[in-house]
C-alpha cells in the first residue's frame, strides 16, 4: 500500500482527506512540519511557495493544501488571509463585518499540492458557493465551518458529518480531482 504524507498542522483537514480516500489503496499520514506561507499571494502560489520549501528537507510524496473563505460583500476578504484572520477576529469578527449587509454570498476556495521527489508538482482545485450565515451553528468541523452554508442545502458546514460536508466542500471538490489523477496513474 502506498504512503501520502499530508503537510498539515491542522487536523479538521486531516479527518477530511482521510475520510475522502479512505476507499483508496493508499495511507495518509499526518505530518505537521510547517512551512512558510508567503502572504499576499494567490493560494496556488502559497501551495507553489510551501512545496518548494518541503522538498529540500522531506524526500517522499506528499500533499499540501492552501485554503481560504472569499467573502463578496467583504471583496474577498479574508481570501489568503483567512487563517490569520481566524485567529484575530474568527466567526464572530466575520459576523460583524457582515452585520449590515444583504449580500452575504461568499466562495471557500482549496487548492492542493501533490508533490513526488524530481517532478514538477501537480495542482488540485476545488470552489464552493455559498452564504453566511446570520449566526454560528453547529459543533462539528473546524475553521469558519459554523458560518458557511453551501448552496443547495440549508445546513453550515458545522452542522455536517464529515462525509456529507466532504461531498459540498471546496476540499471535497479538489480531492475529487486529485482521486481521478490517483486511479489514471
Ligand atoms: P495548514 O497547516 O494545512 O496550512 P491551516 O489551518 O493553516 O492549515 P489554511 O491556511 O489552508 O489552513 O486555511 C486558512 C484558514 O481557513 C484556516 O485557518 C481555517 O480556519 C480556514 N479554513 C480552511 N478550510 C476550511 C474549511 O473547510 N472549513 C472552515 N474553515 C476553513
């Protein structure tokens, strides 16, 4: 069975990945190794930036995975500051920001990184449309999970097993791809 290590210190991803792979003949193994996340930039280039940066110092495949929420009535914002921006002011700093406003459409946006010693890394995309919700809800998941609500249905991310969240999500949605790329090699 092959080895895909995920370069995450965050373990909400982990539970994610692991449950959307979990029928295919690999292992995912957590490795928290930090990286640099070069701010600023699109989250390609964060993934770009931390799989260079990973490569010199750890010699097997792995993925990594740069994600954010890109809120309409905000222009984006938080977008590729998204994790800074949860620890500072989090749901309820996103909540007031939106307090005003009727236009409450937002994007989470993942990108990952598949990357093997001496080829170029391969990239995994997946979007999300959705809304805010006007409170937090729910216990489960992890990040701006109780905020967001994807179209279609009427439940946050945090209200959501992790299966059911998996088949909406920006995550889902990119691991699809890299599922696709996995079968056909
Ligand atoms: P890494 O170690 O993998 O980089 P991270 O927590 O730093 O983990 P990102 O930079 O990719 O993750 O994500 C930025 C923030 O966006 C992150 O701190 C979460 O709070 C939030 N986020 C990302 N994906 C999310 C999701 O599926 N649901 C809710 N919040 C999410």
């Amino acid at each position: 069975m092959k080895t895909i290590y995920f370069i995450t210190g965050n373990k909400g991803k982990f539970f994610e990945v692991k449950e959307k792979l979990k029928n295919l003949d690999i292992t995912v193994v957590q490795k928290n190794l930090g990286y640099p996340e070069v701010q600023g930039v699109s989250l390609k280039e964060v993934a770009g930036y931390g799989v260079d940066h990973i490569k010199k110092r750890f010699p097997h495949p792995f993925i990594i995975e740069d994600a954010g929420l890109f809120v309409d009535a905000l222009e984006g914002f938080p977008g590729v500051y998204s994790k800074y921006v949860f620890f500072t002011i989090g749901c309820k700093g996103i909540l007031k920001l939106l307090e005003d406003k009727k236009r409450r459409t937002a994007i989470f946006k993942s990108v990952y990184a598949y990357s093997e010693s001496n080829k170029k890394p391969l990239f995994f995309i997946g979007e999300c449309i959705g809304t805010i919700a006007n409170k937090e809800r729910g216990e489960g998941g992890f990040g701006y999970d109780p905020i967001f609500i994807p179209n279609v249905v009427t439940k946050t991310f945090a209200e959501m097993s992790t299966e059911e969240k998996n088949t909406f999500s920006h995550r889902g949605k990119a691991l699809e791809e890299f599922i696709k790329f996995l079968k056909e090699k």
